[in-house]
C-alpha cells in the first residue's frame, strides 16, 4: 500500500481528497489543527488505511522534526499533497502586516519546508509525487485577495522549477488549480457575488471539491508517470 500525506485533510478539498485516495487503495496520513468530525467518521472507517496527525503549520521551525516523525512511524513515502492553505480576504491598503506574514507562512514557507524534508525519503527511494494546490486566482486575481493569490502563484511557480530538479529521481511535481469550491473558506462568500461567479462558468455551475480531488488522485497515480511541471485547473470551465 503507498503511503501519502495530505495536509489541511480535516475538512473541505484535504478532505475530499483523502476519501478519494483511502477508496484507490492509498495509506493515508491526514494533517490538520484539529480533528474534524468528518475525519473522525472516515478514520474509524478505514482503519488502518487513514489516520491523522495534529500538526500546525504555522510552527514552521518545527516541520523538520514532523517530518522525521511521519518517516519514523509510516515508513516509505510515495506522495505529498500540500494542500492546507489560509483563505485570509481583505484589502492590502489595511491588511494587518501579522496576517500578511501568516498568509506566507502557512501557504507557502510551510509547504516548501515540509516538500524539503519529505523529498528525502522519495529521493531515496527513486520515486514519488508532489501535488501542490494552489488557485485559479494565482493567474487571474480577484479583489480581497492579493496576498492569497501572491501565496498561490509562489506555489505554481514552486512546482515548475521542482519538477526540474527531481524528475531523474521519477519524482513528478505538479499543481492543481481549483476554481471556486464551496467549503468553509468560502463560506462568507454569498449571493450576488457567488451568483456572479457562478455565471462565469459555462457550464452554469461550479466544481465540488470532489471534481478538484480526482484531478489530485490522478496526478499522485502510476497514470500519471508523464506528468510533470503543470498545472490542471478543475473550475467547471471559469477562465476559458
Ligand atoms: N475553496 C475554494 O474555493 C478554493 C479555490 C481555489 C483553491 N483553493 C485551495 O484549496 C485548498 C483547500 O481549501 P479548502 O477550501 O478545502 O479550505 P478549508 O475548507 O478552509 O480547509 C483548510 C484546511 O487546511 C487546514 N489548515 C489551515 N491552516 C492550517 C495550519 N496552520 N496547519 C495545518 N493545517 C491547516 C485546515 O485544517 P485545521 O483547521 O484542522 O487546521 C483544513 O483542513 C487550499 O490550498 C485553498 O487555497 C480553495
């Protein structure tokens, strides 16, 4: 069984995502803050098959020891989804310089620093896969959201020059781009503006977190051996 780890795997697309990889046959380490309900229900589940650890990754100078406890006590790594992000909205003109600093820290320093200490063991086993998440708003911005789209477009730009420096390894490295999901980072988002965004697809309506994870599980699989250094945009077609 390949053992993966997926952050932010507590609630919303981490969650998805680890359901997803648990049904594909993947052992599964979900990180998160704090131990949803949801996770809860899937863990005892899937026994054996997920499991969870606390983990905050804003406490960066501590991510070198998590990832040598994750080595320690699941062994052989075969992937790494950085997906745990914070949604933080608001105008740059008077955003706070402490959540500006958090939004770099946990969407970008933390899963730089967790891919270095977790590319080891991949490296020495001469394979694996990296799947970063980052957004739809990396490439066309949104209003509220200039530093969250700074954070994203850092990890896109993260997994381009990656993929270059681990391919003869068999690592591939890659992004998913979601477009809008409901989940709880988008729960104060709501009527005309949600309808708005919802009239940008062409399809009349937006991708579940569930549409965004099958794009994930098919990048971490054997399927997708050839793929590497790109980037696939799950957003029911919004940027076309
Ligand atoms: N929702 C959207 O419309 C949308 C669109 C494009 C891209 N995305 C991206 O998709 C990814 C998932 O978003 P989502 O909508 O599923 O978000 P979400 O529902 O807010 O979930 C965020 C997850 O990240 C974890 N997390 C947050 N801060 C953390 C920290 N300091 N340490 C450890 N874990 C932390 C949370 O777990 P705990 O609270 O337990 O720590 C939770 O599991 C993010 O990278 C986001 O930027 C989302």
């Amino acid at each position: 069984m390949k053992t993966i780890v997926i952050t932010g795997a507590t609630r919303g697309l981490g969650l998805a995502t680890a359901r997803q990889a648990v049904v594909e046959g993947y052992k599964v380490i979900a990180v998160g803050r704090s131990l949803s309900a949801e996770l809860k229900v899937a863990i005892s589940e899937n026994p054996g098959q997920l499991f969870f650890e606390q983990f905050d990754l804003n406490e960066i100078e501590s991510i070198h020891s998590f990832a040598k406890h994750i080595a320690k006590n699941y062994g052989r790594l075969w992937g790494l989804v950085n997906n745990a992000a914070l949604g933080s909205d608001g105008v740059l003109a008077t955003l706070h310089e402490k959540d500006i600093a958090q939004l770099i820290r946990v969407n970008v320093e933390a899963p730089i620093l967790l891919t270095k200490y977790l590319l080891r063991p991949m490296l020495m086993n001469r394979g694996g896969r990296i799947v970063n998440v980052s957004s739809i708003i990396a490439t066309t911005g949104f209003s509220g959201l200039s530093v969250y789209g700074a954070t994203k477009a850092a990890l896109a730009g993260f997994t381009r020059s990656l993929s270059r420096e681990v391919g003869k390894a068999g690592i591939t490295v890659n992004t998913v781009a979601p477009g809008y999901m409901e989940t709880d980072m988008t729960s104060g988002l709501q009527g005309e503006k949600l309808e708005a965004i919802r009239r940008r697809s062409p399809l009349g309506h937006l991708a579940k977190a569930e549409d965004v994870a099958y794009a994930v599980t098919y990048l971490l699989s054997e399927k997708a051996e050839n793929v590497t250094g790109s980037t696939i945009t799950v957003d029911a077609g919004s940027t076309a």
